[in-house]
C-alpha cells in the first residue's frame, strides 16, 4: 500500500522508533555472542526476527530498523559466506522488517540499518572511533553495502538509518556517499558528552550533514539518556533530530554484556521533543514495554 512520506510526517509530528532488536531476540534465548551479532539470525533463523519487528510494531512502534546493522561483506566473509550470500541477507533484512510492517502495522515505515565500521570489527570500537580506515578506507567499506540497501528504498524501506557512527571521518565518509544519492537517510552518532566516541565537537558533525538533502534528520543513539538529553538541541538547530538512546548501562567489549541499571525513562521524551525530537525511540537494553511507554507518553 502507498505510505505517507516519512520526512512529511515527522515536518508534522514525532514518530515512534522501535527498541533494541538483539534485546528481544536474546530476551527469547538466541546467542548473539558472536562477532555477527543478531545478524547471524538473517541466515539461521530468519523466523526469530521477523516475529520481533511484529512484537515492536505490536507495542506501538511505527518504524522497524532492520537487522542488518552488523551485516557486512567483510564479516560474513571471515564465516566464508560468499558476496551474494551477503547481498541476499542485505535485503532478506529489509524483506523481514516489510513483512512485519505488512501484517501488524501497513501505516507504519522500515529503516535499513546501516551500521558503522567499528560495529564490523566487533571490538567494541563504535564507542570509542579509533578506527586504522581514513576517510577513502572507510567510503571504500560502506560503499557496496550502502549501495544494496539503498536499492531497497522505494521498493521495501522506506529510509536508510545511518547509526551509532562513532567520529567525524565516519561521518564525512557516509555523507559523500549519500549526497546526490536521492536517497533519504538519518545520521545518528554515538556520543557523550556533547562530543563524538572519538572526542570531536557532536555539533560539527549535525552542520556537515545540513548541507547534504538526503539526510531528514540527524542525531544520536545507543549513548546514555543523559548524553542523549544534552544532544538534542545541538541537533535541533540543524532541523528534525532522531533520538533512541540505549537504556543507560555499559557495554564490557570484553565479556560481550551490558552492565548496570537501566536509566530508561520514556516521560523524558517531552523535553526531547520540545528541542526537536521528530524520531523518537530505544537502542540496546531497550524492549517493547518501554516502546509501549514511549509510545503513551508521545499520545498523551
């Protein structure tokens, strides 16, 4: 069916992002220990994601960010899966969060994730920026996986979500290959701080992405509440922001787990769209009953 453009509708009001993706899966018992991540269900257990993009739209979601946040040529190579075995998984993603939509939410919109370098490495570094890529290096990576994901726009997503990118080479990276694309795309960092992982002024990179128009909003996900509060109105100045910080607790690289409690809190939300907030929702740590509430405190 023919959907409401999102960049019309988040000009108009705010719209409900969905939760930590892995958070539900591993919440059903999937082992997402592996350098692959949840993507590693794309080709073992396809059902598993499915069934949770329905549970997110469910609980009030209006978007489902696909899985395919840690899908990449290079680590799916190092399992020896082939390059159109990868591409398949690309849209196979995109074909999941659709079907999902279709049959719980046909008003709602698919986000095709596309995750930063550091989330490939599996190390860690999306949190910290310190890449060994330059700025050629890391067009060179995003570009084929970009390229797949973007054909899916019009045809299955709706948007591209540019996520959890850690420093401005990153950033600068992502823009030159979306400008002049006719593709719209978010762009949302990991911060604290008011800085990027890698320690450079947050606001510097919402002014690099102003001048690109395929990007509808920019901002931040998977960092604290707190750092995501402190985030938006930098964001703010530069048009719609999109904000889903994850539940507040830390990620140990080492044992692959969160720690911590969570400082989730979906009454915050009001404040966030008071300075611009238009994309609104959860990273890791974040489940449906906190979309649900999320999704209460946007209506209400």
């Amino acid at each position: 069916m023919s959907r409401t453009d999102l960049r019309s509708v988040v000009a108009q009001r705010p719209v409900v992002l969905d939760g930590g993706l892995a958070t539900l899966l591993e919440q059903h018992g999937h082992d997402l220990s592996s350098h692959l991540w949840s993507a590693r269900l794309l080709r073992d257990d396809p059902r598993a994601v499915e069934d949770a993009h329905r549970e997110f739209f469910a609980a009030g979601a209006e978007v489902a960010t696909t899985a395919s946040y840690q899908v990449s040529f290079e680590g799916f190579g190092a399992d020896g899966v082939g390059r159109d075995e990868v591409e398949a998984l690309l849209r196979r993603s995109v074909d999941l969060a659709v079907a999902a939509r279709d049959a719980v939410a046909p008003d709602g919109w698919v986000a095709a994730s596309v995750g930063p370098y550091g989330a490939v490495l599996a190390d860690g570094s999306e949190y910290r920026g310190d890449y060994d890529l330059d700025v050629a290096g890391l067009r060179a990576f995003h570009r084929p996986r970009l390229e797949v994901l973007a054909s899916t726009v019009g045809d299955g997503a709706d948007v591209l979500a540019v996520e959890t990118i850690p420093c401005l080479a990153e950033v600068e990276a992502v823009l030159a290959e979306l400008d002049g694309s006719g593709v719209p795309a978010w762009l949302s960092l990991s911060a604290a701080g008011g800085r990027t992982r890698a320690g450079e002024p947050l606001e510097e990179a919402f002014s690099m992405a102003a001048d690109v128009a395929e990007i509808l909003a920019v901002g931040v996900n998977c960092t604290t509440p707190a750092d995501a509060g402190s985030a938006v109105p930098l964001a703010g100045a530069h048009g719609p922001v999109v904000v889903y910080p994850n539940s507040g607790q830390s990620w140990n690289a080492a044992t692959r787990s969160w720690e911590g409690e969570s400082a989730f809190h979906p009454d915050e939300v009001s404040a966030w769209v008071s300075a611009g907030a238009r994309l609104v929702g959860g990273c890791c740590r974040v489940g449906t009953d906190d979309v649900a509430a999320l999704r209460a405190a946007l209506t209400s």
